[in-house]
C-alpha cells in the first residue's frame, strides 16, 4: 500500500496494473509473487490509513527540503509548433 502512495491510484485494479507491470522490480523488494487484488483489498482493510498519512507527510517535508529553491516547471510552452 505505501507503493500506491506514490502511484496515485484511482482504484485496487490500479494498483494491481501497476505491480504487474514490472514484476523483476518487485522481486528485488521482496515480492515473489503477483500480487492480487483480493490481497490489496484485505491489507487496505486491516491497516490503519493514518499509517499511510504519516508516511505522505514525510515524504512531502523532505520533498519542500529538497526542491525549495527550484522553480520546477511542469511543461515548456512552445508558441510556433503545435499540433490538434
């Protein structure tokens, strides 16, 4: 579940989407096996999402840290090509 916090998912099949995309990469986390969404479902039903919260908060404290003197734009504007 503290993958789909970085993913920003719309719904468990996502999530699931998105594992199964690259399942070498999950083996070197510790994931040996695909991952269902009957499992996803029950792991988001027991754990406790203020879990999850605290761990965005982190993330985003050390994210303002590290970019604060960036402008970080999200796309270059072009005036003269442009396409429909």
């Amino acid at each position: 579940m503290a993958f789909a916090q970085f993913t920003y998912p719309e719904s468990l099949r996502d999530i699931e989407a998105c594992l199964r995309s690259s399942p070498d990469k999950l083996y070197h986390m510790g994931i040996r096996r695909r991952v269902s969404r009957s499992t996803l479902a029950d792991a988001n039903e027991r754990h406790d999402w203020r879990i999850f919260a605290d761990f965005a908060q982190i993330l985003i404290a050390r994210a303002r840290l590290l970019y604060a003197n960036d402008s970080f734009p999200w796309a270059r504007f072009r005036e003269r090509k442009g396409a429909v």
